[in-house]
C-alpha cells in the first residue's frame, strides 16, 4: 500500500472528528477518566473538537522542492 501527503491531508476537519469519535468510544475507563481530565482544562472542548488542533496551528511551509 502507498500512500502520499495529499491522500493524508484530504481527511479534513470531518475525517479527523469521525476518528476522534472512533478513538474515544475505544478508550477504556481509566483512560476515558484521564482525558476528560485534560479537556476539562480547556472549557468546552472535546476529542473531536480538538482533533483539528495540530492541523490549524501548524506553521505553514511550502512543499519540499517547490521554493
């Protein structure tokens, strides 16, 4: 199987929501307990709310060998 950056960044916002959900339906209650935990530290945030994060706050940069 291959697979190219463009195929991986066409999950969006969507995709990495339906992950999150996924994920999150997985973990099992200690794991469920310690990541309520960490969200509480950001009001009203959840898994799929914040799957996005590394996705919006990365630095933008051009695509190697195309500068």
């Amino acid at each position: 199987m291959v697979v190219n950056a463009p195929m991986a960044i066409a999950w969006g916002a969507d995709g990495h929501s339906i992950i999150a959900m996924l994920a999150d339906a997985q973990l099992s209650p200690a794991a469920r307990k310690e990541v309520r935990q960490l969200l509480a530290l950001e009001p009203g945030a959840t898994l799929p709310g914040i799957s996005t994060w590394a996705d919006e706050h990365r630095i933008q940069r051009p695509p190697p060998g195309t500068t």
